[in-house]
C-alpha cells in the first residue's frame, strides 16, 4: 500500500516487541493497556445497556396505566365539550385514539384502614383503546364497571394494603364535602370491589382506583369528564405533541404529557444514566493514559532507531508520526475489541446472566422482591457511538506527550554509546 512510512514504521512497532526480554516487557505493558481499554469500553456499552433496558421496563409498565398526553380541564373543573376537545386533538397526525376520565385525589378504606389513592372514572370501552392495562382488562374486571353500580377495580397493592377481596366493600371520600349545620362533612360512598388489576409498578398498583365514569362525575360532583386521555402513534413524541395540542386547543385546557407527569422519575433517570457514563468513562480513561507508559518505554528502547531515522533525513513530526501511529493503532484495537465484547454481552444479557447466576448459586433479581425478575437490555446507538468516539480520542490524547518526547531525541547523544 502507498502508506507514509510512518504508517509503516509505527505499524512494524506495535507488532514487534516479543523477542527479548526487555522487549517482552514492554510489549506486556502494552497489551494490557490495550485490554484494560477494551475492558473499560465493554463495562460502558454493558451498562448503560441495562441502564436503558430497566428505563424501558418501567417505562412501559407505567404507559400501561396513564395515557401518553392527557387534555384536562384548567383548576381541575370538567370540560365544557369533552367530546369537541377529543375531536380538535384528533386532528393531529400523531394522534390514535381518545378517551374521556375524571381523576380526582383522595381517600380511600375499609374498616380502619385509610389509603390515600387516584380515583379514576373511565368509560371501560374507550380507556380499552388508550392503556393496555385496559385493554386487557375489557372483557373481565372493567365489563362490570357499570354505570349506578358503583362498582370498583383496585391496584393489587391497594387491595392488599386494606386487605380487601373481590366480593367486599369499601369507602371513598369525596374531596369536596357536603355543608351541614354541623359544619363540612366528607361525601362517602361504599363501593363494592369487583376485581383488582396488577400494572408492575408500585405507584399505580398501590394507589389506583378505577370506577365506572358516571360514577365518578356523581360522587364528586362534576358536570363531566375533566379530562381527555391520548394514545400516541409514537411515545417518544410526546413532549412536542403536548406543545403542539397547547398552542392548538388554546388556554381553556391544560396539556401534559407522560414525561411531564411522571418528571421527577424521568428526570433522576437521565442524572443516574449521565453519571454513570462519567465515572464508567474514567475507567477507559485510566487505560488508555497507561498507554502513557508504554509509549514512553518504547521511545527509551528505539532511541537508536530514531537516531538513525534523524540521520537519513527525518524530521521531528515525522518521528512524532511514527510514535502517534504506534499508540493511535493499540488504542483502536482496544476499542473495536471492546465494543465487540460490550454488544455481544448485551445483547446476550438474557443469557449471560442466568449462567453467571447458576455458577454462583445467587439471584441477582429475585422475583419475590423484584418485579422484574430478569435482566433487561437495550444497546442504543446514541449511547455506543460517544462510547467508541471518546476511547479513540482519550488513546489519541496519549499518545501525544511521548510523541513528542520522541520527536526530541537528539541523534548524537542517542547514538554516543551504540
């Protein structure tokens, strides 16, 4: 190939290295510079691929219960023409599906037990077409919410808090109350429990109630739905479809998004994921600046040859050349090597880990104190692509000082004692 014979020269010095002792050493020193990058790559690329897998399963678990936009009154009051606001919002290309609800804070018991807890009305057909958990709940605990029957489907964990069956009663407070000459009395209504509902987050199954949605419009006192539900075609859009339903229906409604509800959790998510990838990245960090050391080493046993290279004519960049190849070319091949380590591993997480487990005898997630029982893992490019870019310019960066420590040599006193 008509490569530079810097190309030549550092490629030749990177390969050699195993004949001699000093020479082993030096090429020892290498190798694991090399490994320790690929090793560091790999714990990067593994990670925040589980990091983005766990981040998808509770994702989904939550977007199985709430909507991906919610349309709702402004001050919690009932819209004026539900019906109208679900047909604006359906104009929009991203939109699916819509649903009517009323969603009100409050308390809910049985005996003496008191939870606090979202009592949400829904029309069990049309939530059907927005959540999953409605959907496959549409022909078995949502069927007999019907309207006047005050019936009512509880989280599994609220169910187990007020220790409750399906068969029995309970309690839920109206917010507002009712004025007596006793003074404000809370509102109540025995509800009769009619099937619980299991969503794999703890939020929702311990603080959830779904009734039937004239139900709840009574209880609380409401002209209507105080709210409109969205499915999108694509969740990640929901922050700009959110924006874009704002400025369109105008100040009469409130627009949210999942993201917006849900922002403390997404919010600790992207710092926990941001510094991971720092302290992870200092691990590569560290291996690719031992190369440091190595290179240094190299330019100590190759003085004479870079005397001689100066004698016939080179210049100070081209030896720099030559010792930025050698140390450009181990810190590549620790990155590919670690990136093929880190996506075989994560996208074999599912069986990697139970064999690590069988070995050990251990469980990293057990499934009576975990919901998700096994190791998920997502490898994203947005995430892969920084990874292999930084490894490559953090061995760049090491290469720099002995480089130039060899582009110094002075030909006379290198070859004084040969």
């Amino acid at each position: 190939m008509n490569l530079p014979y810097e190309w030549h020269i550092g490629w030749r010095y990177t390969r050699a290295g195993r004949a001699g002792r000093k020479n082993g050493f030096i090429s020892f020193i290498s190798a694991v510079s090399v490994l320790g990058i690929a090793l560091g790559v790999a714990a990067l690329i593994v990670v925040l691929s589980v990091m983005n897998g766990f981040q998808k399963e509770v994702r989904d678990r939550m977007l199985s219960v709430i909507a991906h936009v919610e349309v709702i009154g402004r001050d919690g009051n009932a819209l004026a023409d539900w019906a109208a606001t679900a047909a604006a919002a359906k104009q929009h290309p991203q939109v699916r599906a819509a649903a009517p609800f009323v969603s009100t804070q409050t308390l809910v018991g049985r005996g003496g037990q008191l939870r606090g807890a979202i009592v949400r009305g829904i029309d069990p057909a049309a939530e059907a077409e927005v959540t999953p958990l409605a959907r496959q709940l549409r022909d078995g605990a949502l069927a007999r919410l019907l309207p006047g029957e005050w019936n009512v489907v509880l989280g599994g964990e609220l169910a187990r808090l007020l220790g409750v069956r399906v068969g029995d009663k309970v309690t839920i407070a109206s917010p507002g109350g009712q004025v007596t000459p006793a003074g404000v009395v809370p509102r109540l209504k025995q509800f009769n429990v009619v099937g619980t509902f299991e969503a794999g987050h703890y939020e929702y199954d311990s603080g959830l109630a779904l009734v039937a949605l004239e139900d709840a419009a009574r209880l609380f006192r409401l002209d209507g739905p105080t709210g409109v539900q969205l499915r999108l075609a694509d969740v990640q859009q929901a922050r700009t479809v959110g924006a874009d339903l704002a400025a369109t229906l105008g100040p009469a409604v409130e627009v949210r998004d999942w993201t917006r509800s849900n922002r403390t959790w997404f919010d600790a998510v992207q710092v926990e994921k941001r510094l991971m990838f720092i302290i992870l990245t200092l691990i590569v960090a560290v291996a690719a600046f031992n190369l440091v050391s190595s290179l240094v080493m190299t330019v100590t046993d190759k003085r004479a040859d870079i005397a001689i290279l100066r004698t016939l004519g080179a210049s100070p960049r081209s030896i720099m050349g030559v010792f930025v190849v050698q140390g450009a070319t181990a810190g590549v091949i620790g990155t590919l090597a670690g990136l093929a380590l880190g996506l075989l591993l994560a996208f074999h997480i599912d069986t990697v880990v139970p064999a690590i487990e069988h070995a050990l005898g251990v469980a990293f997630l057990p499934s009576n104190v975990y919901v998700i029982s096994r190791m998920p893992s997502e490898p994203q490019s947005s995430d892969i692509v920084p990874i292999a870019v930084i490894s490559l310019v953090l061995s760049l960066l090491a290469t720099l000082y002995p480089s130039w420590r060899a582009s110094r040599v002075n030909p006379a006193e290198a070859l004084r004692y040969e």
